[in-house]
C-alpha cells in the first residue's frame, strides 16, 4: 500500500477525498465536518468556518509536512450566482504520499485523543479486505508502507453520450457571439464552456475513475471531491510556507492533430500561432495582476512553455512568488484563491465583461467546473487547482462532462469546438467511453468497450 494507486484499489468505500500527481499526494476517508456555503461570500465564510474549526485545536504533528496535521479538501463554485454549493470537507482520515514519506493523520471533533495505533485500525475498517499480504504497518515520519495493494480496475458498463445545455450548432453559435461581443470592444477574451451527459446502464464506480485517471494522466493532478472527479493540468495557487507557485495555461492543440512523423509540430503550429499566444498573454497578465498584491517577488518567465500532455499541448508558464506578510500574517491558500480566481485561463478579460457574457451565453450553470478545487491546511498550505477535464458525477448512472475554449476575435467556431472534444477526452477514457462521439458521426452515444 505504498501507493495512492494501490491504496483507492484496496478501498472498501467508494467516496474517497483526493488530491494526487506522479504516485503523490492525499486520499481523505470519511468525513467529520464540512463546511457549505454559495454566493459571492463562499470564500471567505469557508475560511471563517475554518479558523473556527482550528481555534483551540490540540494538534500532534510528528511528520510536519504541508498537508500534516488537521486539513480539509474543498471544491468551490466557479460563480457566484451558482446554486452549486461550495464545500470544505474534513475527513477523518487522511493517508498521504510525498517524498518517499507515508503518513495517516487521523482527525476528530471530540472524544478519544487519536494514536497510531487507533488510525491505522481505522483505516482497516476503510479497506475491503484486509489480509496477512495487504495490511499496511503504520508508517513513522521519513519511511513508507510496506506492503503493496493489488489495483482493481473496475468494468465501466455500456453508456451513452448526449448533449447537455447546448448541442455542438449551438454552441458554435455561441462562439460567434463571443467573436462578435470582442469585436465590438471592451472585452478582449472570453472563455466559453460547455457540457455533454453521460448515461450508464449499470452504476459506475467512483474510484475506478480516480485510478483510471491517475494511471492515465499522472502529470496531471487527479482530484475527488464529492461527485466533483477529474485531472486538471492547472494549478491555481499552491502555497508552501511564504511560497506561492501557479501554473498558467492558456492556448491548445489536439495531438491528435499531429501529422505522422513530424518533429517539433507543435513548436511550430502552438508556439508559433498569434491567437494562441494571445490567448496565453492575456491568462498570464491577468494571475500576475492579481497575485501582485500578496507578494514580495514575484517572477514568471517571458516565454510560454509547451506542455505536452497525453490528450493536448499547451503553452503554460510557470509564476512563483514570495508572500508578503501583512500585520505578522501570511497569506493562507484559500485567501489567495479568493483573490484569484476566477483567472482569464477560464474566465477572459476583462474579467467582470467576460464574467457577464457567460452567464448569457452558455445557458447553464458551471457548478464547480473551472472553479478551485484542492486542499488546505492548518497553517495556510494548500494546494488548489482549477477543476477542468473533469465531470460531476450527479448520481451512480449519470455525469455531466464539462469542457471550454478561450475565445479571442481570431477564434473559428468548428474548431473551438474541436477543441472541447480534445478536452473532454481525459474523462471520456476514465469513463471507458467513445474518444470522439461527434454529433455529425453516426456513432454518436454509443460507448466503445473495447479494451
């Protein structure tokens, strides 16, 4: 059980909390509080709850890393007009993974003082089926489990794919009227999302879908948080200390697109297209804008990087800065991804026009898709990432997908929507379902159970 992987397929429970990249991270187990809240004032009435929760808190903290000690997972609304209810959730159990290092923190309101030796029963009443050749022995600080689980992957049953608010026509009308809105002025770029449902005829299994995900897109952060799973390639904000790391992506290419036996296409085709830097500057201009006011130094480079993921490219820059403190504080994460979000990446600029034209444009409420979703600690450590390529998982036979484009005045509808077929691909593989199911295609709502 040395690892995340191996851990969510030994699972009796199939509602784990998680947060995981590269065989690292946190996988939450049960739930003791949890914080609600909607509207404009979600973030900071998730961080007042918080600071309440923590006042006069007893903590043994032997292993002292970020995401030690008491924490909690949390998925906020992407707007404040959703009715989707943003949440922190506190589990009672956490298992993390860094650096070689593997620890349980168990969390409770009152009572019994926790042990090692009453979390690691805990979390065999977690497992399916505990054995001599899977029972993990609690690890201390600097060490690792030392027994390995056998990973279940699970049978997804047949599905169908359909459309959600808009179809495909629509949508490529939609992708007009944010072309024209920017050509009128005042809005230089807006980013337009849509959504696509998918029917099963048997219940899915959640954790099925985090490991698939995990396995699949390990450069990427795979999160659960409630019906809310996916595996994002950008992270928001992530705090260590006085140190704040983001990572921004803005302009796509499917690689899919990619001819046969060239080199350096996309080099070529995404570093060297106008539009799409364009896309990217504005994302860039608009995180460091808003992360100034929280920092010291603050760096980014002045060239994009191309990150090569398995469904896309993308251009991305990395920004990292060091927290000013304010009246001897510093910063926590959840603050800083009040100030932040939402980012151009999936919003636009103007943020406040872009925010507007969404919101008549799209026809349905985002929910938590494109908001922040992530984890923080006691101290203010937390790492958050935008929750893209991912779905909701709205009961055991249904999940809604969700994917968008950025828009600038160059942007050509088919293939924005293109675009969003690339991005939907993530959670259409985890889900076992047909890469491409086109509307004009014929096939369009089968799924393909092929191995």
């Amino acid at each position: 059980m040395s690892t995340p992987d191996g851990l969510l397929g030994a699972l009796s429970t199939d509602d784990p909390l998680c947060w995981l990249r590269r065989g690292e991270g946190l996988v939450g187990l049960g739930e003791i509080a949890r914080f609600q809240g909607t509207g404009p004032s979600r973030f900071s009435d998730a961080e007042q709850w918080w600071r309440k929760l923590l006042a006069g808190s007893d903590v043994n903290d032997s292993v002292r890393m970020p995401g030690t000690g008491p924490m909690a997972f949390g998925s906020f609304a992407f707007s404040k007009t959703s009715a989707f209810e943003s949440v922190l959730i506190v589990p009672e159990l956490v298992v993390g993974f860094f650096g070689g290092t593997v620890w349980l923190t168990q969390l409770v309101l009152e009572g019994t003082t926790p042990t090692a030796d009453s979390a690691l029963a805990l979390l065999l009443r977690y497992l399916a089926a505990p054995s001599a050749s899977t029972t993990p022995k609690f690890p201390s600080a600097g060490t690792g489990a030392d027994a390995d689980a056998t990973v279940s992957d699970g049978i997804i049953s047949d599905g169908t794919v359909r459309p959600g608010a808009l179809t495909e026509a629509q949508w490529k009308d939609t992708v007009t009227a944010g072309v024209a809105a920017i050509a009128r002025g005042g809005l230089e770029k807006v980013v337009l999302a849509r959504d696509v449902v998918a029917t099963f005829t048997e219940p899915v299994r959640r954790v099925s879908i985090l490991q698939r995900l995990a396995r699949l897109y390990a450069q990427c952060w795979t999160y659960g948080v409630g019906g809310l799973v996916g595996a994002t390639p950008e992270i928001l904000i992530k705090v260590d200390g006085s140190t704040a790391q983001a990572r921004v992506l803005a302009g796509t290419l499917d690689r899919e697109d990619e001819p046969v036996g060239s080199t350096g296409f996309a080099d070529t085709v995404l570093g060297g297209s106008i539009k799409q830097r364009q896309e990217h500057d504005f994302a860039v201009r608009s995180l460091v804008r808003q992360l100034a006011p929280f920092a010291s130094d603050l760096s980014f480079p002045a060239e994009p990087f191309i990150l090569e993921l398995p469904n896309v490219w993308h251009l991305a820059s990395d920004v990292t800065a060091e927290l000013a403190s304010a009246n001897g504080h510093l910063p926590s994460s959840l603050a800083l991804v009040e100030a932040l979000h939402p980012t151009a990446a999936v919003c636009g600029t103007p943020r406040d026009e872009a925010g507007k034209l969404i919101l008549k444009l799209e026809k349905m409420d985002r929910g938590p898709y494109a908001g922040p979703v992530g984890w923080l600690d006691g101290v203010g450590n937390g790492e958050w990432g935008i929750a893209l390529r991912g779905a909701v998982l709205e009961d055991s036979l249904h999940a809604r997908l969700f994917a968008g484009a950025g828009i600038v005045e160059a942007s050509d509808p088919e293939a924005e929507l293109a675009e969003t077929w690339a991005k939907f691909r993530p959670m259409l593989q985890a889900l076992n379902l047909r890469d491409h199911p086109r509307e004009t295609s014929p096939l369009y709502g089968v799924a393909d159970m092929s191995p």
